[in-house]
C-alpha cells in the first residue's frame, strides 16, 4: 500500500502564501487521482482539490481563484499551492488517492496550516 506524507503547513498571515507537499512512497500515476482535503476545528473533512492522472484538475468552491494543485510524477509528489490565505483556511490538509472507484480510507497525518495575524 502507497504511504503519503504531507508537509510544507505552518503559520502564515492573513494574505500570504504556502505550498504544501504530498510525497508517495510508490508511483501516484498508479492512481486515478490525487486529491487535497481539509478538515477545520469541529468541521468536516472537505475536498480541497484533484489532480487526475490525465492531466484534469478540479477544485472546491473554497479553493477556486486561490488554489492550484499540480504533480511531479518523476517524484511523485502532489502539491497544492495556496494563495491570499484567509483565516478560515486554517485546518489540518490531507492528500489522499483514488483508487479504482473511491478514495482510501487510509489517511495520513495531514499538515496544519494556520492563518492568523
């Protein structure tokens, strides 16, 4: 089973920018899809982003104008650049695959990012 690690949270103030990256320990072109998730305090897991294996992306509503989500498949990291970061972005981000029909339902540790003057 592909293991994912993500990386590259922290804090960061209302406004600015950060790249977060899901390394794979196999090969993500395996996949139909990579994806980005996050879950906020007392909220649900929501998709963040997807990066399908033929070159398709799609984005949340939260996510559209401020998100890109891109893949190094030499790599195999998946990354998810994040700009003009507000405060209700804070949440714990987490990469996931889809296999087959649906995403795994193994999941990470995620990385936190917090917004916040």
């Amino acid at each position: 089973q592909v293991q994912l690690v993500e990386s590259g949270g922290g804090l960061v103030q209302p406004g600015g920018s950060l790249r977060l990256s899901c390394a794979a320990s196999g090969s993500i072109s395996n996949f139909v899809a990579m994806g980005w998730f996050r879950q906020g305090p007392g909220n649900q897991r929501d998709l963040v982003a997807v990066s399908g294996r033929d070159g398709s992306t799609n984005y949340g509503v939260i996510a559209k104008g401020r998100f890109t989500i891109s893949r190094d498949k030499s790599k195999n990291i998946v990354y998810l650049q994040m700009n003009s970061l507000k405060p209700e972005d804070t949440a714990i981000y987490y990469c996931n695959s889809f296999q087959r029909t649906a995403w795994s339902s193994s999941w990470g540790q995620g990385t936190q990012v917090t917004v916040s003057s």
